[in-house]
C-alpha cells in the first residue's frame, strides 16, 4: 500500500506478477472454502442441538412416568405404614391394660387391623 499526496487515502497496489497473482487467487478460493466448510459444520451442529433435545424430551418423559409410578407406590406404602402404627398402638395398648377383658379387646382390635383392607 501507498500513500497518494500525504492527504491520508491508501490505495492498494495491484500484484504485477503471475505467481502473486495465482497466490492470492489461492488464498480468496481457500477462504471461501473455509466459509463454506464453518456453514455447513454450523448446521450440522443445529442438527445435532435438534436431536440432543429429543432425546432430552424422551428422557423427561421417561422419568415423568417413572415419577408417577414411585409416588403411586409411595402412597400405597404410606398407608400400609399407618396401619402398622395402629396396629402397634393397639399392642401398646393391650399391654397397659390390667383388666383381662380391656387387653382381649384391644388385641381382637390389633387383629382386625391385621386383616387386608376390603377393596369396594
């Protein structure tokens, strides 16, 4: 480059010769090639963002199911853990009682609750 009249305007000097003339030809076909190659790698990688987030939503789903089956099994555990509790209680009970026929009842008591719930 340079500089015309000290006014500060650059102007670029053209290559005279062949072999600068072919390198720089090289250099604009190799760079375009480089843009072409960043495209192509950019949209491969939407494609792969796209099926990263399917798998994504399969795996939300999966656990969504998963989540509904431990809290059915968690409720039905909860219940049988609270019967357990009254069954004991009744135990406790019983075994507080002097009267022969307070301890019979809270024992039958503890015994029905034994018993599997009878389902409508």
């Amino acid at each position: 480059m340079s500089e015309e009249g000290g006014k500060g305007r650059r102007r670029m000097d053209l290559p005279k010769r062949r072999e600068d003339l072919e390198r720089i030809s090289e250099e604009v076909e190799a760079r375009e090639h480089s843009e072409m190659e960043e495209e192509h790698h950019h949209h491969h990688h939407e494609e792969e963002v796209e099926d990263v987030v399917s798998v994504l939503e399969l795996l939300v789903d999966s656990l969504n199911a998963n989540y509904k089956s431990l809290e059915s099994t968690v409720n039905i555990h909860s219940d049988e853990i609270i019967r357990i509790y009254k069954i004991l209680a009744k135990i406790v009970e019983a075994c507080g009682e002097t009267d022969p026929s307070a301890r019979e009842k809270s024992l039958k008591e503890a015994v029905e609750l034994l018993q599997p719930p009878v389902k409508a």
